[in-house]
C-alpha cells in the first residue's frame, strides 16, 4: 500500500472526503459507487465498484465469440480497464486503463465508429495511428453507463460496415440486460 501522507476526519455521519487529486487520480467521479473490503489486518480498503466484474467470464466468452463471428479484434470493458480481449494478444490489452476517449463514448452512450471519424486510442496513453477500424457500444444497464464493446483492426483496408454496428449494439445490449436486477 502507498502513503500519501494525508489524513482526514469522520465527520458526525461517519463520512471522510477523498482529496481531489486523489479522486482526479483515481478518475473516480461524483456518484461513481465505491465497494468497501475489510482485511484481516483491520483496514479498510475502499475499491472503484465494477459491475461487469462479476460478469467476467460471461464477458470473456462473448469477446471470443464477437472475434470469430466478425474477424475484428473484439474486447469488453468496464468503466476503466479492458476485462476481455479476443483477437490480439492478451498481454497487450488485459487489464490495461481505457484512454479518456473511450470514457467518452461511454459517457454519450451512442455508438461511435471511424467510419464517421478517426480512430482513437484504445488504452490510456497509446497512440491511435496503429488502428485501421473501429467501433465501440456503451453497456447501459439501469440507465448507467458501465462499460464499452470495442470491435477494432489493426489492417487499414477493413471497414466498419452494418454488420459490426449491428454485432456491437446487440452485445452491449445483453451484457447490459445481464446486469440489471
């Protein structure tokens, strides 16, 4: 764990305020839901609360299947980091935080494609002149914004046509509905 040398308070409702360049940091935004854990050890670890975590295998699967149907790299994301990838190499993408412009075609909640526009960069800091095509689904479930359905290639000579728009729009669809209670 890393100190940061800052200490705060429990108010009288037994709230503490997360410093902003700890929040900034951390992307974690007003009304983003925050999961509590308990060490053994006694501490109290707060974690960024990621639906489509419980659903990971689900994700994997269909990212595989996504890959095959389309010949598109296919991954899944939640609201910071790629939890399945099909296609292209794991070590790559897995795991890695999602660039702020696939947080915001999240945030629009519309289907985004270069076939409207220039590609852009899939994981935080990357540059996006490596892809050829893409498109990307937002996951809404409950009216929330939880996650993406990227389909992409890396061969500039392939399109992004109906067939992938509608693939993208109907996984973020189920992975969506599998979420709601």
């Amino acid at each position: 764990m890393k100190a940061t040398g800052i200490v705060r308070k429990i108010d009288d409702l037994g709230r503490v305020v997360i410093p902003k360049e700890i929040r900034k940091g951390l992307r974690i935004r007003e009304g983003d839901p925050l999961e509590i854990f308990i060490e053994k050890t006694g501490e109290i670890v707060l974690k960024k609360y990621a639906p489509l975590g419980d659903m990971l295998e689900i994700a994997t699967q269909y990212a595989e299947a996504l890959a095959s149907t389309s010949d598109f790299v296919a991954c899944i994301t939640d609201m910071e980091t790629i939890i399945a990838i099909s296609g292209a190499p794991k070590s790559e993408y897995l795991a890695r935080s999602i660039s702020e412009h696939i947080i915001n075609v999240m945030e629009d909640r519309a289907i985004w494609s270069t076939s409207n526009d220039i590609p852009m960069p899939i994981i935080d800091g990357e540059n996006a002149s490596k892809y050829g095509a893409q498109i990307i689904a937002p996951i809404i479930s409950d009216a929330d914004a939880i996650g993406t359905v990227i389909l992409f290639s890396l061969d500039r000579n392939k399109k992004i046509g109906n067939i992938e728009q509608k693939l993208v729009q109907s996984a973020a669809s189920f992975l969506g509905k599998q979420m709601e209670p």
